[in-house]
C-alpha cells in the first residue's frame, strides 16, 4: 500500500511472495557487486605498489642486462653455453611471492667475470702459443745435434748450443715463432746471424745465413722469410744452425721441431 501526502486515495499492490524473493535476490546481488568493486579498488593499491617495485629493481639491472647480453654472445662464440638460462634459474617468484633480484645481480656480475676470465686466459694462451716456438726453421735435414760434438773445425769435444740443419744455398729460412728481430748483421763465427724475440721468455737464432732480409726491430710472425741459408762464419757446409733461448738459456731445439725431415 502506498498512501499519498495530498488527499488522493491510497494504491494498494498485491506482490506474491515470489516477487518479493527475486527483489531481495537481485537487491543482494547488487549490493555484492559494489562490494566486490569496493574490495578490488583497495587490493589494486598494493598490487600497483608491487609492480613499482618490481620495475623500480629491474630499472637498476637494465644496463647489466644489456651487458649480460653482449657478453652471453660473445662466450657462445666460445662454448655455446646457455648462460642467460643459468642466469633465469636463480628467479624464484614462489618463495614469499617475491623475485630473487639480488641473487640475479649477483648472477649476471659472475657470469659476466667469468666470461672476462676465459677470454683473459684464451687471449694469454694465444699468445704464448704464438710466441713458443714451433717447426722447423728450413727444410733440410739435422747433421749436427745439440749437446756435446766434436767441433767440425777446431776437432775437440765442446758443447753445440744448437743443431745444424743442412740445406740447399738459397733456401729459405723462417721465424719459428711471432716475435721482432733484434739482432740482424755479422757476428764472428755465425757469421750473418738473425736473433728474434718472441716474448714469455723465448728468444731464436739463426746463423750462417747468406743473406738476411730483416732488419733489427722489425715485427715478423710465424712462417715469414727472414733469411736465406749460407755458409759464413765458421761453416764446412751451407745450412742454418737454429738455436732456441728459454728464460735466457740455450735449450734443446728438438723438441720444438714439428714435421719436416731429420
């Protein structure tokens, strides 16, 4: 019944209990979607801080990860390991619903170090390679070995601080190993003598040569022409007497030889 505030006649309705059920239904459900609305508008604000945070620290790692990136390219060239994938098992979103930032970081700056490391040691590596030396210096065959002889000339026992490989006149002589001359000229009973420096304690000699093309302080790599074989100096015969210097001492050249003859 609905009664009026002027003198018109009161409205009288008849609403069957159903109605009255679906009212207070779609009446409930109305007040629960403005709850639920009301919920989400405050659970948002915590959600959108954590995001900030979230972006704030990954704001901080951008310029490592970029790093990471370059470096990642470069170590795959060198052992194709999938590095970013070690990296990436470090992320623990599970544990307290938070990420693991600080042990990502601390992944990135080990793995970046230890890129830095490997190409360090291959680079050292490289060059102690380039700088040992390897081969023979002329083909030709070995007639003289180091250690204790008869001396050829004077025909006493003394000791022969390198070996002789015979030759043909004219035959090529070359650096055994990357290094700069430092000595190209006449030296007494080696006649025209080419000594090279090689770096990590290293340093070869090549004597008796008829003609020497390098001169001191010229940078030479492994395999270049530096000389061509002769027989000046204190010589019965035409080959290069080669010797190998190790920390400022005459070794053995055999074992350094690799391939040829002898």
């Amino acid at each position: 019944m609905f009664i009026p505030h002027n003198s018109r006649e009161s409205l009288r309705f008849n609403i069957p209990s159903v109605g009255l059920v679906i009212i207070a239904v779609f009446c409930l459900t109305g007040l629960g979607y403005v709850g639920s609305l009301v919920h989400d508008a405050f659970k948002y604000e915590p959600t959108k801080e954590k995001l900030d945070y979230y972006k704030n620290k990954f704001s901080e790692i951008e310029s490592t990860v970029n790093s990471l990136q370059l470096a990642d390219t470069q170590f795959k060239k060198l052992f194709s390991l999938n590095t970013k994938e070690d990296v990436l098992e470090h992320m623990n979103p599970a544990d307290e619903g938070d990420l693991d930032i600080k042990a990502i970081k601390d992944q990135i700056n080990h793995t970046m170090d230890t890129v830095a490391e490997i190409r360090e040691y291959l680079s050292e590596k490289r060059d102690l390679y380039l700088a040992t030396p390897l081969g023979w210096p002329v083909e030709g065959w070995i007639t003289s070995p180091y250690g204790y002889r008869m001396h050829p000339i004077r025909h006493v026992m003394a000791f022969h601080t390198g070996i002789d490989i015979a030759a043909k006149p004219g035959t090529p002589v070359r650096a055994t190993a990357d290094g700069i001359v430092i000595f190209a000229g006449r030296s007494g009973g080696n006649g025209n003598l080419v000594g090279l420096a090689h770096g990590f304690g290293y340093s070869t000699y090549y004597a008796h040569n008829r003609k020497i093309i390098v001169k001191v302080g010229q940078v030479v790599k492994r395999g270049d022409i530096i000389s061509y074989v002769g027989s000046t100096g204190s010589s019965t015969g035409p080959h290069c007497h080669y010797e190998v210097w190790k920390n400022g001492k005459d070794t053995n050249p055999k074992p350094y030889l690799k391939g040829g003859n002898g």
